[in-house]
C-alpha cells in the first residue's frame, strides 16, 4: 500500500500454515514439543491433535506489517497476544488488523487478530508500528 494510514483503516488477510511449516518452525526455534510434531501424543492431549505453535500463527502480523500493510519500511516496536484457541495446519484463518492510534513521530497502534472461517477470535492483540513514510 503506497497510500497513508488512517484511524479506523482496516486491512484483513488470508492465510494458512502446513505441517511442514510447523516443523520448519520448530527446527528454526528449538521448540519441538510433542504436541505440535506428534500425533500419538497430542491425540492424548485436550486438543486430541496435533496444533501449531501459537508465536507460529502470530507471527504472521509481521509478514503483513513488513510487506502489505502499511508495508516496506514498516519498524515493529510492540505486539500483545492473547492465545484464545488452538490453530491448526491446513486451516484457512484471517488476520484482521485495525488502526486504533495515529501517534506522535509516525507510530500507529494496530488492533490485530485472527480469526477462523466461522468469525471467532483465536488470536487477539496489539501491536506498535512505526513507518516515516506511511504514518502520517
């Protein structure tokens, strides 16, 4: 988006994760708990699957803060994340993203949350971005 953002500006985006990206994160990360790699053991669990790592599932507020919205030059100062439900691989969520702030030396607080097809909240928080460019 070349254009600045606005308060009560939306942007929404579609995403999902494989198993392979689960294991591509947990490599990268060192965090191999059973319960995201290991279907016997997390079929004994309360999730009766296996489910993703939930910074994997958050941390696609980064991939659209750095390249989509606002985009290129965009500097990622804080994120608060409440893991409200399991994620799972294969499954199509939407990261919604709000502008809740217009702040002082180009900062915007961003609401962000995903979402599942049905509308229910997994993830919830907050986030602090700065771009010259693209905050007014």
């Amino acid at each position: 988006m070349n254009n600045q953002m606005e308060l009560n500006q939306k942007y929404h985006h579609e995403f999902l994760f494989t198993q392979q990206d689960v294991i591509d994160f947990a490599r990268v990360t060192g965090d191999n708990n059973p319960v995201h790699l290991d279907e016997d053991f997390a079929a004994k669990t309360i999730f009766k699957t296996r489910v993703m790592h939930g910074m994997l599932g958050a941390c696609i507020f980064s991939k659209v803060f750095g390249t989509l919205f606002p985009g290129d030059g965009t500097i990622y100062l804080s994120q608060t994340v409440n893991f409200l439900k399991p994620m799972y691989v294969d499954t199509t969520y939407i990261a919604q993203f709000e502008v809740l702030e217009i702040q002082d030396k180009n900062r915007a607080k961003i609401l962000t949350n995903i979402v599942n097809s049905e509308g229910k909240k997994i993830v919830v928080g907050e986030a602090i971005i700065m771009n010259i460019e693209k905050i007014a």
